[in-house]
C-alpha cells in the first residue's frame, strides 16, 4: 500500500533532518519542500504517529505558522502523546505565545504526560515569573506533577 503523498513528504523531511550532512541543509529541504496546507493537513491525519511526526517538523518550520498549529494542537488533538510532543516543540520558541499555550497546557490538559511536559518546557524558557506560576502545582494530587514541579524548581 503506498503512503499518501504528504506522509511520504513527512518521512522524507524527518530522514534529512537526521542525515550526516547536518542540519542546515535540512531546514532548507523542509522550507522548501513543505506547504502550511501539507503540515495542517497531517495534523489532522487519523494516524497518531503522522501527526507527532508533523509536531516534530514544526520545530524547523516558520515559527509564526507553527504557533498556530501547536495551539490548535494542544487545545484539541484526542491524543495525549501528540499534545506532549507540542509541549516538547514549544520548548524551542522562546514567545510570550509560547508561554502562554504551555501555562493553559498545564492549568487545563486532562493528561499528566502533557502536563509533565509542558512544566519542563515552562521552566526552561522564563525565568522567575515562570517558578512562581508553576510553584502552584507543588502539592498537586498526582506524584509526577509534584516531582517534575520540585526538579525544575531544583528543589
């Protein structure tokens, strides 16, 4: 069975990003070879695996266009490990955007994976206002929150 043709492009880009040549050439390969329609469409795709793999890509993308996508990402995909591998790619952009989708990911998402995720990324990017806002979660109920609160802090 041959893959649709967006996929094939989706598994091509990640092959080059991983390539020896390094990555430079790569970003050029995928600016130039992937459409904001080819990544819109694989992030809705039914597949789970095809829609990480476009999480993944917007990391090397244009980073106004990926924003949008990752919010609409976070806030509706079904799949806790899709929304954690946005978590993950936001971690990159270093936005007032960026802070705020992880600070919502973490008040609101349902999955302890995401919330995880996107407390590392959170702590990663700010500084002091950050701590403060995910000091809230010190005595949260589930144990992963609490350490993955307690290791970003270092305390």
């Amino acid at each position: 069975m041959k893959l649709p043709d967006r996929i094939q492009r989706l598994n091509e880009c990640t092959r080059r990003l991983h390539d020896r040549h390094g990555q430079k050439r790569s970003r050029a390969y995928l600016q130039s070879n992937l459409s904001s329609a080819i990544l819109g469409t694989a992030i809705t795709d039914k597949i789970s695996k095809t829609r990480r793999t476009a999480i993944h890509l917007l990391h090397y993308w244009d980073k106004t266009n990926a924003l949008r996508l990752l919010a609409q990402v976070l806030a509706s995909d079904p799949a806790s490990d899709v929304r954690h591998e946005a978590a993950f790619v936001l971690l990159t952009s270093n936005s007032p955007k960026a802070v705020q989708l992880l600070k919502s990911a973490i008040a609101r998402d349902s999955s302890t994976l995401v919330q995880h995720e996107a407390i590392e990324a959170l702590g990663d990017l700010v500084g002091q206002k950050a701590k403060r806002f995910l000091a809230r979660y010190r005595k949260s109920a589930d144990p992963l929150i609490r350490a993955t609160v307690a290791m970003v802090l270092d305390e």
